[in-house]
C-alpha cells in the first residue's frame, strides 16, 4: 500500500519500493510519476481507487503522455 509522504502546495507524495508519485489537486488531479519506468501499476491502481471514492478524477503522466484513470 501507498505510503504518504509530506502533503503541502505541491501536493502529496506517495511512495513504494517501485518509485514514487506526486499527487496535485488543482481542480483536475494530475498523478505525475517521478520515476516513470519503475512505477508500480497496481500502487497507481490503489490511489486511483481512493481517489474515486472521493470522486475526483486522476490523470497519470507516462512518459510525456497524460491518460487519465
């Protein structure tokens, strides 16, 4: 699971042994990876699981591409 980091203007760190994210809320959330190829999905999943509970929509920056999940 999602460990969170500090949580402050630039939004909330999520860390895991894969890498990390940052989280921004900023109307539309934006999931921006850090380390991109090391990512976990499934950590990924768990955020975005959360997150819709809240029902806030996440896009996730991949490689310069942005989907949203």
């Amino acid at each position: 699971m999602a460990h969170i980091g500090g949580s402050g203007e630039r939004g909330e760190n999520y860390q895991s042994k894969q890498g990390s994210i940052i989280i921004q809320r900023l109307g539309r959330v934006t999931v921006v990876t850090n380390e991109v190829r090391r990512i976990s999905v499934h950590l990924v999943n768990c955020i975005a699981d959360e997150w819709r509970k809240q029902r806030l929509r996440i896009s996730v920056l991949v490689a310069g591409k942005q989907r949203w999940i």
